[in-house]
C-alpha cells in the first residue's frame, strides 16, 4: 500500500529484438488522476510531462534509435493528498510503444 502523500516506483522496459534498430520510439505512460509523476529518470532521450497533475497525467519519451535489447525508464509517482483522506483507492498506470516502420 502507498500512504496519501507517498510515492511508488514503476518500471518500464522497452525490448527491441532486432535485428536492426528502431527508430522514433515513443515511450507514453498514462498516470491516473490520483497521482503525479514527480521523479524520472532515463538516459539518451528527451521526456517531458502532459497534463495537470493529480488530473491524470502523462509522461511521453522519445527514444531517436534503440538497438536490440533492453532499454529500461524508471519513474516515480507521487500519491495525492486529499484532506481528511484516510487512503487514495487504486492507482492505475498504463504505458504505451510506438515506432517508425522499418
């Protein structure tokens, strides 16, 4: 369980099985409404964040080519604070893949 106020960790790993690389990969995690994502981290993409936060939120990172393999993005999500809240519910989380047709 997360505490109101807390924060939890999800891991997305995008594979690529080759042979070749693939290009214009587009990483979009969708974040339900009652949390924000406050803390990522990733390396040799450029991500930025949509949306308002605790209103449903998305981050979206652009990975320009990603050779065969594993390539992983760490992302942190803050729960929201509500007043007289005792807990937040569940937190939903979903991320999407695209990319450039060989």
């Amino acid at each position: 369980p997360i505490t109101i106020g807390g924060s939890t960790t999800f891991t997305v790993t995008v594979s690529n099985a080759g042979p070749g690389d693939a290009v214009n990969v587009v990483v979009s995690d969708l974040l339900s409404g009652k949390a924000s994502w406050s803390i990522f981290s990733q390396t040799g993409t450029a991500c930025g964040i949509t949306g308002s936060a605790y209103a449903g939120q998305t981050l979206n990172c652009n990975i320009p080519s990603l050779a065969p393999g594993n390539y992983t993005i760490v992302l942190t999500a803050q729960t929201a604070y509500q007043a007289g809240a005792e807990r937040c519910g569940t937190i939903s989380n979903q991320a999407f893949i695209t990319a450039a047709p060989n």
